[in-house]
C-alpha cells in the first residue's frame, strides 16, 4: 500500500482526503497544516506520494514542494488545490509537481491520479 502525507491547511480536508485514500488502499502516514510543517514531517516519514495544497500560512505548497525535492528528488507530490488557474498549475509543474487537481475534486479523479505514480 502507497503512503501518503496529506498536506493542507484546512483540517476538514486533511481528514476528507484521508478518508478517501484510507477506504481505497492508500495508507495516510502523516499529516501537515502548512508548508513548513510538510517538509519536516516529509523527512521523518518518506513519504510515497504528497498530496499538496498551494495556499498555506507560513511556506505556501509551491515553496514546500521545491524544498521538498531539493532534499529528495524522487518525491511524488501532486497539488491539489482550488487555484487552478494556469499560472499556479505551470508553478506548480516547474516545482516539480507530478500533477494538479483543482478542488472541489471527484473521488474517482483522486485515486486515478495517484494510483498513475
């Protein structure tokens, strides 16, 4: 089963996302509220794959993501969040993103994207 770090500022979306991932094999590892706590809890847990969200207090999910891979460049990070516009989505990408999803999100999409990794 693939771990995951679940990385978002809302704790009503950490605890949907687990749930969606927990019922369909992934195994939720950690959790983080903001970019700092991500890349700290990202290298205690080595993650398989992270869920992102770009706008957090602190170090925003771009920042995390970058400092993310500068420490492990095999990290599987996929943003998820509701700025979908393209500028966010090329950020996103040159960090080093495998991919974006915009919220509100499908259940189905989820598990489809990270299952791809």
């Amino acid at each position: 089963m693939p771990t995951v770090l679940i990385v978002d500022d809302a704790t009503f979306m950490r605890a949907s996302l687990k749930l969606m991932l927990e019922k369909n094999g992934f195994t939720v590892i950690a959790e983080a509220e903001n970019g700092a706590v991500a890349i700290q809890r990202y290298k205690e847990n080595k993650p398989d794959i992270v869920t992102m969200d770009i706008t957090m207090p602190d170090i925003d999910g771009i920042e995390a993501t970058k400092k993310i891979y500068e420490f492990d460049k095999k990290a599987k990070i996929v943003i998820v969040s509701a700025m979908g516009q393209e500028v966010y989505v090329k950020e996103a990408v040159m960090a080093g993103a495998k991919s974006f999803i915009v919220k509100p999100f499908k259940e189905e999409h989820v598990i489809k994207v990270l299952r791809a990794l």
